[in-house]
C-alpha cells in the first residue's frame, strides 16, 4: 500500500492520459444530464476506479472518454474530453482506437470470433497488419491475460473469467495504451475475479494505464490507485483509494459499500481513544492495527463462546421439503454438472448455495422445479417425485427467479408482467386483482404498475421478476444471483424483501458468489465443489474454516478474515462473524 | 448449425485440405445424379458408407440424420411405387392401384440419392472446422462483408440458442405448459413473448456489437484476410487426382448410355 501511494505522486509527474473539462453530456429525449460539469484529469500508468450506484452516469463516462458516446448515441455536449491530447469529439473514432480501448460490462457482446485465435486476430487484421505481424500481437495479447494455448479453444467452451481475460485480449490486440473497464468484475466468481485483478496489475506494471467502474470495494482497493464516486451525473468524490475509503458515512450516503475493515478501525479507534494515522483498507492492514493496540496493552483479545449466529433460526420439529437423493446430472453434451448430492431442506430456511462458477450450483436448484430431471438419483418435492409431474405443475409450489430479469420479462407492463403467472394458474379475476395489488405493495413496485419492464431500473427489474413469481404464491422461493449487478442499495432492498419473505413462513434458497450476504441472511450454508456438496452447515460452522474456504476459492467477508488471523496470531480459537462480534471480543478486557 | 458440428479427429478425411474434400463432395454428389440404375447408385451409397467409416463420424449421429430422413425416404418410395406409369407389377391392389417394381427401384434411386447427400455433407462439417470454411469462401473469393456476416453468425448462433433455454425454462417457470401438446395457434402465442425478449435482447446486442466492432477497427472496405492458411500436401494432390479421375469416367460412363436404366 506504501509503495502505491509513494507512486501516486510520481504518476501526477507523468503525462496526461486523459483531461476532461467541464463535459456535461444529456442523452437524446432525456429531461436531466446523464453526466453534469465533469473535470478530471487521469494520468499515464493510474489506475482510477469510478464508483457510484447504478444510473449515477458510469457506464456514460467510460463511453464518453472512449468517443463512443456521441457516435453511436447522439445528444447533447458541453466541454471537453481530451485522450492524449486529442479531443474525443475532433478526432476520427479509427485514429482514437489504438490510445484507448474498452471493455464492456456485458464482455460476450464484443467476443467476435468463434475461436479465441480469431477473435483476438480480429482487430490486427482490420489494422491491415501483416499475417507474421498479427500472429505476434495474437501471442502478446494472449500472454499478457495468461490465455496461451487456448487458441484454437472454441469461445462458448470457455468459463466466465476465460472470456472476460479473452475481451480483454482482444482489445489489447489493437494496442492501446489506455483501457476502460467497465464493471469488469460484476459478473464472475471470485477465482476468476482473482484473475483478472492479476492480469490488471500487469497490465499497470507494464505502463497502460486503466479506468474501471466497479461496485466491488474490495477489488478496488485491491487494484486503483484514485478513487472518484459518481452520484446522478457529478463527481461528488475525488481521492486517493485511501483517502475516498475513509469517508464512510459519505460513502454509504453515496450508494458505496464501504469496507468492513474500515469501519471496524474506525470503531475500535474511536472506542478505545486511540489515534489513528490511516485508516486501514485492506485485513493485513487492520491485523497490525489491532495487533499494536494489543502489544501496547490498549486492547485485550477475549475468548468467548459465541452464541449462534441466527436467534430467529426454526428451532422446532421441521418437515423436510426437498430431498435429494444421490443426485447425478449429465447434460446432452456429455457434461457432468452434479455427482451424487444428497441435501435435505427443511421448511421455513434461508438456504445459501455457494460455489465456484461450475461447480453446479445452478444445475442443482433447476431440478428443484422439474426443469431438469435427474440422470440418476431422485429429487422430491413435499414427497412428489420431480420425474412424474410439469414444470408448471411444480411451479406452483417451487417458485424459480433466474439471474438476469432480462430474460424473464415478457410483457408491456409491471402490472401485465405479474398478471402473466397468475393467467397461467386459471385463478378468478377478483383472486388475480387481489394477489397483484399484495405482491405490487410487498416489493414496493406500487405506482409502477402501467411502465414498461425495460424503463425500470436494474434492481427494479430484478424486484418485478421476484414479483411476478412470488404472486404464484410458491412455498419456496428459490433466486440464482440475486445481486449480479446491482449496486449496494440494490442488494440490500432485494435480500431485505427475501428475508421478509422467509419470516411469512416462506422457504428460500439463493445460490450467490456474495458470502457477505450469506453471513448477514442465510440460516444454512451449502457449498458446491465440481457437483458434489462438500459442507454443508449453519454460516458459523462453516466460515470458521477458512483454509478450506480459501482452498475453494471462496474467500470469507474482510471481518472473518481478520477475527480468523487475529485468533491465529494471538493463538485463540474463535471465529468472528460479525463487525459487533470482533468488537465484543476485542473490548471485553478493555485495559 | 451444421458448420458448428465439427469433431476434432485425426482421422483421413480431417487430415485433408478443404478444397480436397470439396472436389470429393461435388465428384460424389454429380456421379450420384448422373446415374438412375439401382446398382450404381448402390455403389456410390457403398462408397459414401465406406467414407463415413474413414471419418469415424460417431455412430449416434448417424442414427440421428436417418431416423429424421425415415419418413420422407418410406413416403418416396411408396408414392413412387404406387404411381410408378406402366411399371412391372408386383402385387395388384384393389381400385387399380397397383404397387410397381420399377416405381420401387425409382423410389429406392432416389432415397440412396438423399441419403449420399445428407451423409457426405455430414462428413464434409464434421471433419472440417469452421475457420477452414471461412479460408475456403475467402479463396472463392465470396466478398468479406458476406463473410462477415457468417462469422458474426457462427460466433453468435450458440449465444441465442443458450438464450433461448433460458427464457423457455423462465417461462415454464412461471407455469406456462410447454410440455403438453398445443393447437398452433396456442403455440405461436405462447412463443410471441419469447421472441420479444430474444429481439430485444438482440437490438440491445446488436448496438453493442457496433460498439465492439468499432474500437476493433472494423471496416467493410479493408482487405480482411484470414489468419490461418491451408496448405495442400502431397496426398491432397493425389486425392484430387484420383477424384478428377473418376467423375471424368463416370461422365464418360454417362455418356456412353451407362447406368442410364433402372435396371
């Protein structure tokens, strides 16, 4: 972290990669700037991250800079943008592509061969290079996102990550020395997360210099060397990844998850009196902090017996409602997604399903409605084999959201959208009226009812797609990623919905990559490793084990991880879970 | 997507360069029209069999093509025999309708004649990986935007099909029946939403497709060549050779009023 900072002032000496003056951008038809009075400088070898809710004008940003804003969207402009001295609105989007480059969100769009060889030979052949030429930027480009020997691999065989690095290839392929990123992380799993960080801290050492926006605070940390947080179209912060971390309460007023072990040095500090230079960012960081105040006799490291984590778990006689009995799982390709899993759920949990990307986590809950029928091996739902009836039989007691709401939407209308599952149940028209108004007003979507599904925002979107299965009244409730790509408020209202409906009595199972929510909402872990369940458990059993998690490359919340080094260090044996419960532990024996 | 069949083997026929198999399709698929006699056409299907054989085209596959082609092949031999005009009868069926041998040996000319289609072009995709398609078009000289369009195609072909599945299991989610049998016009409702989404989704990627496309240098007009090059070998030129060889006394055979027969 030292040596990041002793770099940031070097880079203010390096040249300008980019200069943006006072651009304010409105879309074509839009009432409001989607980007207000925007003044930036990003020098050569920085890494910025820009952070913000959804809708705070991100994406905008990043198709602004590259000049592909007004090209491909029209509008309005005021002010300026300049990329290595060129203005983005002078210069012909051909001569501006080999000083910058993108990579979108949704990374698959912009994978244009069926091979990853031709795909990252794509942009050096349309430069007109020769044959011998693109075969060494192939290379290159392939090495530096570590893909070499995939070649001649086949795009829709790879994983989530293999693409992501493989879009970035491509860019690379055409050179530029400035490439953006936008939320390059949101849609993989921590391995693969893992892999693109590394691939971007080469790429920095290397000299290119890198702008990304991402939700994700601890992979900003992990990687930017400035911060700037972006609410409805300003910059309303503008730092040092330090410096912007620090401001927690305007963070979370800005819609940024701010870090855990932040806060927790921030409490200890302000509890204990003791002054605190800089604020911790990372959990090595806040280890040495709190190892200090140890060493100095400030702060004693307390052994308790932890209660359960969960009060309200159902403690009473449960009946079993799914049971899955040596499950085995063969797609038609011949690819073996689960290998004998055997799970229990009772009724009236909160299930988390975890996993690498893979590991079969999705395949396993399709086969709780029936989408899927074993291979081998029996799921029954409330005793009925899955195998003897309809998805849409089983749909009215399993109740299944998918990842992307953008699939699931078919109507014109919020209201016709939720009205869609009930016709399909042959319900009388007063039931319908009755049910659609209780769902509208549960997940807060009253007053939209006559929008269009598509004029909604993300986490609205991924509200209605719950809401129009909740409206079939299912006893489980079954959600695959809830959070992919919503913002910190937008995952907070949607598990907050989720947890309301497991105290109605309803039974709810994610399967998430977040293990901060699983920590805060689920009663159960279970953990999916190449289609066999390898721990299964209340979140406190299970996130003590922390060297296993690691081994599955799943890595717990910052909190876990610093209780986890600290009973390490101090050679005691308990796991926190929690902010508050590091906090009792570490301030019981106050000196 | 036949193009996307391709199984990677290392067997003769994937061994051979592209314009080699194409010579090999078109010798196959002329010989099999030029011909009307049962035996002939007996041995090119013998021929093709062999060649499926060679490849190592899995067995499953084949079972696969056949069990669809069953019903057109038994519906062209039973309209051919029973229509057959003046034909040699072999058994009398009531109403005058009599089931001929020479319409079942024209049933059966044209059924071999499907088959040898279906089956060497199956061997030509499924030996032949899709980029070498791509060479062969550019050696053709096809212009690059068509091309193009078929590289945007391929690449993009699995990305629906994978969307599609989920937007039906979404849909079967929210209790739509898709497993019972329906009238057409059930079915064409039922699948108007799904096709809204794909469309839209489609326009959505389209623009970033553009986008991509872009910052990619992309432009119709450049001299866009393929990155890997095909080289003919020795035995591609023999096989060439013994090729010409045959369809030229196969056409000589034709000429001379060969095989012109049922019979």
């Amino acid at each position: 972290m030292e040596c990041r900072e002793a770099t940031n002032s070097t880079l203010k000496e390096n040249g300008e990669a980019i200069r943006i003056v006072n651009f304010t951008y409105k879309y074509p038809g839009a009432k409001e700037p989607a980007l207000k009075n925007i003044n930036l400088v990003v020098h050569e070898g920085e890494v910025l991250a820009i952070m913000g809710p959804n809708g705070a004008g991100k994406t905008t940003l990043c198709y602004a800079i590259t000049g592909l804003l007004l090209h491909f969207f029209g509008g309005e402009y005021y002010g300026d943008i300049y990329v290595k001295g060129k203005s983005v609105f002078n210069t012909r989007l051909e001569e501006l592509i080999t000083d910058i480059g993108i990579v979108f969100q949704e990374y698959e769009n912009q994978i244009i061969g069926s091979t990853v060889k031709d795909d990252v030979s794509f942009g050096p052949l349309n430069l007109g290079l020769s044959r011998d030429e693109v075969e060494v930027r192939v290379r290159e480009a392939l090495k530096a996102v570590n893909l070499l020997g995939f070649e001649h691999r086949e795009v829709h065989t790879l994983s989530g990550g293999e693409k992501q690095r493989l879009a970035i290839a491509g860019v690379l392929a055409v050179k530029p020395k400035i490439i953006v990123l936008d939320e390059p992380f949101s849609q993989l799993d921590h391995k693969g997360r893992l892999e693109v960080i590394s691939i971007l801290e080469k790429l920095k050492r290397i000299g290119h210099t890198i702008i990304l926006t991402e939700h994700r605070s601890e992979e900003v940390c992990k990687l930017a060397d400035r911060v700037i947080v972006l609410y409805k179209g300003r910059v309303v912060l503008n730092g040092s990844t330090r410096e912007v971390f620090s401001k927690i309460n305007l963070l979370k007023r800005y819609g940024v998850k701010p870090l855990q072990v932040t806060e927790l040095a921030l409490n200890i500090a302000c509890r204990v009196g003791a002054p605190i230079e800089r604020l911790p960012i990372d959990t090595d960081e806040v280890v040495d902090f709190i190892i200090k105040l140890v060493n100095n006799g400030i702060l004693k490291f307390a052994s308790r017996k932890l209660k359960p984590h969960y009060t309200h778990y159902p403690k009473t006689e449960r009946s079993t409602i799914i049971e899955v009995q040596n499950l085995h799982y063969t797609y038609p390709n011949g690819v073996k997604a689960l290998n004998g899993v055997n799970l229990k759920v009772y009724e009236g949990e909160f299930l988390a399903i975890i996993g690498q990307n893979g590991s079969g986590k999705t395949t396993l809950i399709k086969h709780f409605n029936g989408l899927l029928k074993p291979t081998h091996g029996v799921v029954k739902v409330f005793g009925i084999d899955t195998r003897k009836c309809t998805v849409a039989q089983l749909s009215r007691i399993v109740g299944l959201v998918f990842q992307n709401p953008d699939y699931q939407l078919f109507t014109k209308s919020v209201r016709d959208e939720i009205v869609f599952s009930l016709k399909n149940m042959d319900l009388p028209r007063s039931e319908i009226e009755s049910r659609v108004s209780k769902v509208l007003e549960l997940t807060e979507l009253k007053g939209y009812e006559n929008v269009h599904p598509l004029l909604l925002s993300k986490s609205e979107r991924q509200k209605l797609a719950l809401a129009s299965i909740i409206a079939m009244d299912p006893k489980i409730i079954v959600v695959d990623e809830p959070t992919t790509g919503q913002d910190y408020k937008g995952t907070l209202h949607i598990l907050e919905l989720l947890k309301k409906l497991n105290q109605q009595g309803k039974t709810i199972i994610i399967v998430t990559h977040d293990l901060n929510i699983v920590l805060k909402y689920a009663h159960r872990v279970v953990i999916l490793h190449q289609g066999r369940i390898v721990l299964d458990g209340p979140p406190r059993d299970v996130f003590s084990k922390v060297s296993m998690l690691e081994k599955l490359a799943l890595i717990p919340p910052q909190v876990v991880l610093v209780s986890y080094k600290l009973s390490r260090l101090l050679r005691k044996n308990n796991t926190s879970l929690t902010l508050e419960e590091v906090l009792n532990t570490l301030l019981d024996y106050r000196v | 997507m036949v193009l996307l069949d391709y199984i990677p083997k290392n067997t003769f026929f994937h061994k051979l360069n592209t314009i080699s198999k194409l010579v090999w399709l078109i010798t196959v698929i002329v010989l099999a029209f030029l011909f009307n006699s049962i035996m002939y056409i007996s041995i090119i299907f013998v021929f093709t069999l062999i060649c499926l054989g060679v490849s190592r085209i899995p067995l499953d596959k084949i079972v696969q093509y056949f069990r669809i082609l069953l019903l057109p092949l038994v519906f062209i031999v039973g309209y051919e025999a029973l229509t057959y005009p003046n034909g040699r009868v072999v058994v009398a069926l009531p109403y005058g309708i009599n089931v001929s041998l020479d319409g079942i040996l024209l049933g059966l000319t044209f059924a071999f004649r499907l088959l040898v289609m279906v089956f060497t072009s199956t061997i030509f995709t499924y030996t032949t990986p899709y980029n070498r398609v791509i060479t062969l078009l550019f050696k053709l000289r096809i212009p690059y935007p068509i091309i193009f369009i078929l590289l945007i195609a391929l690449r993009y072909i699995p990305l629906l099909q994978r969307e599609l599945t989920i937007i039906i299991d979404a849909q079967k989610s929210r209790g739509v029946e898709l497993e019972k049998f329906h009238s057409l016009k059930q079915v064409l409702k039922m699948y108007i939403p799904v096709m809204m989404v794909v469309l839209i989704n489609g326009l959505r990627r389209s623009q970033q497709l553009a986008m991509a496309l872009t910052i990619r240098g992309f432009n119709p007009k450049t001299k866009w060549k393929p990155i890997d090059e095909e080289c003919m070998k020795l035995q591609d030129y023999l096989f060439i050779t013994l090729m010409m060889t045959i369809l030229i006394i196969g056409v000589y055979l034709y000429i001379q009023g060969y095989g012109s027969r049922l019979w």
